[in-house]
C-alpha cells in the first residue's frame, strides 16, 4: 500500500502542477512558442419554481448547479500529455425540506502517450483517472446516516495501453489490457459495513470487533474508454463520456459502466441548456433502501441520474 501512495501522489502532484505551467513559460519566457493548450469552462445552473394562490397546488423550490471543466494539454512532436479536472456541485431547497445535495463529483485524468510519426492517430499511452466527491452522501430523506463521503468511495485508475485519438473528429478510444483499480473508502464505519467492495469487519457472536474493515480495495483489469464530441445539427452538440472495466481475478465477465451523455444546446456565447443523463453499473456498490424506517443494504441496481438545466457559462 505505501507504494501504490507514493505512485499516486507522484501522478496526481506531477500531473496537477501542469495546470500553472502554460503561464508559467508564457511569463518567464515571453519569446517562445508553447506547447502548451489551455482550456477553463465555468457554469452555474439555477432553475427556480414559485406559487402563489395557484389553484392546482405545489411546493416552493430553487436548485443551483456550478460546474468547471479545465484542461491543459501539451504537444511537442509525437508526444502529447492531456491533463483534464472535471468538478460539479448541485444543491436543491424545497420549502418544508432541508438542503438536499444533488450533484458531488471531483475527476481528473491524465493521459500521455507516444506515436511513431505524425501519420497516425493511435499512441502508446499511460492514463491515470482519480474521482471522489465533496461532501456526505445520503439516502433521503434520513439525514442521520451518510452512505458516502470524501474519499468514501475514491476510484483510482493506472495503467498502459493504446488510444486512438481523432483531434478533427473529436474522437478518442483508449484500450488498456493492463489497468490497476484502487478503490478507497477512507472512512472505518463505512469500510468495516464492506461498503463499496472492499472487505468488511469481522465480529464475533457476541458482535465484538476482531478485525476492522479494509480501506481501500484493489483490482487488475482490462479498461476500455471513449470520448467522443460532435455538432449533431445547428448550435445542439452532442459529447458522450463511457468507460467500461472488468477486473480478471474477481468474477471475469462482469462489466462495471460508467456512461455519460449530454446534449448541449447553444444559446449564444454565454448562456446554455444541457439536457444529459449518467449510467453507473458496478457490482461491487450495494444499493441502499428505506425499509419501516431503518436503512438497509439490498443488492446491486443501475444507477441513473438525468440532469436538464440552463445557465452561464465562461470560458477563458
């Protein structure tokens, strides 16, 4: 486990301090020309419903969501380094009803890869992805009981293969028959109930405490990714995010899915609407349930979320 830290701070360091290296040259170094891309995407989306006297009924409510997406990329050559940090924050207040969140996600990826010539479009890469969450999570409406938080599940991926990247297409494929996946949970009451696949505590008769649960989780696996952005017609453009994972010492065969697609509809420079849903399947997460007031543990379900919002968006 001290090894696996050390690799992972090394990538997460290493690859975040390439968010400040672009301005950093510029800076230093006014004369050259950088390899460097750069690409920040701030949004926040607020949908608000209010009644007053309205004969049909309903309930007061105002959600907000504020989103980023950063990418710096280096290109020198046959060589191409892609760093991506992805975060989103959702929150939603019904009268009668307490702050309810209803989107947490923190991603970045990274990915750097060689080609033989300038012909081709496949690479020889390395690609590393972290995701966690912010804040608590919770089965609403008990409020008393997180069944998630930072770090309480952390996904990480490291490992080797080859992708086929299309810049004029916006395409990208990536295809790793080598990848370790480390799940975290970082958090002992939630690692000792065995959440998120990782082993659980083990009690006597009596439900004395003899071993704690484990933190962390890890697996060997083959990954498969896809990118893929495109103008479907006029100011509508589609991007679609998969990712599918299928570890070969545990129950080979069953895929984990991770699936995003999102449908964004241009107003102008600033202001868009999005339309998208997100697909996760993963054997190893146990779906919780509300059961005569107590929370209980049942088994694994698709999770699917559908998101519709408009707002702002700023890029720089």
């Amino acid at each position: 486990m001290k090894v696996f830290q050390k690799v992972f701070l090394f990538f997460f360091l290493f690859s975040s301090a390439t968010f400040f290296a672009q301005d950093n040259v510029k800076t230093t170094v006014p004369d050259t020309i950088s390899h460097w891309e750069k690409k920040n995407t701030v949004g926040l989306d607020i949908s608000q419903i209010a009644f007053v006297n309205w004969n049909a009924g309903g309930v007061n409510s105002v959600s907000g969501l504020l989103k980023g997406n950063f990418i710096r990329k280096y290109q020198k050559g046959n060589l191409k380094w892609v760093n991506e940090m992805i975060i989103r924050y959702g929150v939603n207040k019904q009268d009668g009803v307490e702050l309810r969140k209803t989107d947490d996600a923190f991603q970045f990826n990274s990915t750097l890869g060689y080609r033989k010539d300038t012909i081709t479009n496949w690479y020889s890469s390395a690609k590393f992805n972290f995701n966690t969450q912010f804040t608590n999570g919770y089965a609403y409406p008990n409020t008393t009981k997180a069944i998630s938080k930072p770090f309480a599940p952390a996904y990480i991926f490291l490992g080797v293969g080859s992708e086929y990247s299309n810049k004029e297409k916006k395409l990208n494929v990536y295809i790793s028959p080598l990848t370790m996946k480390t799940t975290l949970v970082l958090d002992q009451t939630l690692a000792n109930q065995g959440a998120f696949g990782v082993n659980k505590a083990v009690y006597d008769v009596d439900g004395n405490l003899l071993r704690k649960g484990e933190l962390y989780r890890m697996e060997l696996g083959f990954l498969v990714t896809n990118y893929y952005k495109k103008e479907i017609y006029k100011n509508i453009i589609w991007e679609n995010r998969l990712s599918l994972y299928s570890d070969y010492i545990n129950h080979f065969g069953n895929i984990d899915v991770d699936w995003q697609m999102q449908f964004e509809l241009v107003v102008n420079e600033y202001v868009r609407a999005n339309i998208g849903a997100h697909f996760i399947y993963d054997d190893d997460i146990k779906a919780k349930e509300e059961r005569n007031g107590e929370q209980v543990t049942v088994g694994p379900k698709l999770q699917l979320k559908q998101m519709l919002g408009v707002g702002l968006v700023y890029s720089f």
